[in-house]
C-alpha cells in the first residue's frame, strides 16, 4: 500500500516514534476507531477530553515533522 522507501513514510514512521508510549497507543486507538465517540466510551472519558488529547498529539506529530518545522520558520 505504501512505499517503505518514501521519505514522507519514514517521516511519519520517525514522528509517530517521538511520541510517549500513551500518546503513540492513544493515537493509534484514534486511528483504528476513528470515532472520537468511539473511543469515549471505550476509555470511559469525555468526547472533549479525547478530542483535546488527539488534537495535542496530532500537534506533536506535525510539529516534530521536519517540514513543519521549516514551514512554521518561514512565517
């Protein structure tokens, strides 16, 4: 499905590594479930509070991208 070799592949791959262990399994939960309901009720939580958290790792992840960071330099 996608190259192993594609820079942007391993960028995701190296990003997704940077996370903490909990935000790595959290957002691979998000991932699979893709439902922030879904995941609510599977964690016991508050759609709000799932949504918070996969909106912090979805910024950690971009941000420690290399050309998010070099995007957010030119501005």
């Amino acid at each position: 499905m996608f190259d192993e070799d594609d820079a942007r592949v391993r960028r995701c791959k190296d990003a997704l590594r940077r996370l903490s262990d909990a935000d790595r399994r959290l957002f691979i939960l998000y991932a699979e479930s893709g439902s922030v309901r879904k995941m609510s009720q599977m964690l016991g939580v508050s759609k709000s509070t799932v949504q918070n958290r996969v909106t912090e790792i979805r910024r950690k992840i971009i941000e420690s991208m290399p050309q998010a960071r070099k995007n957010k330099e030119n501005k």
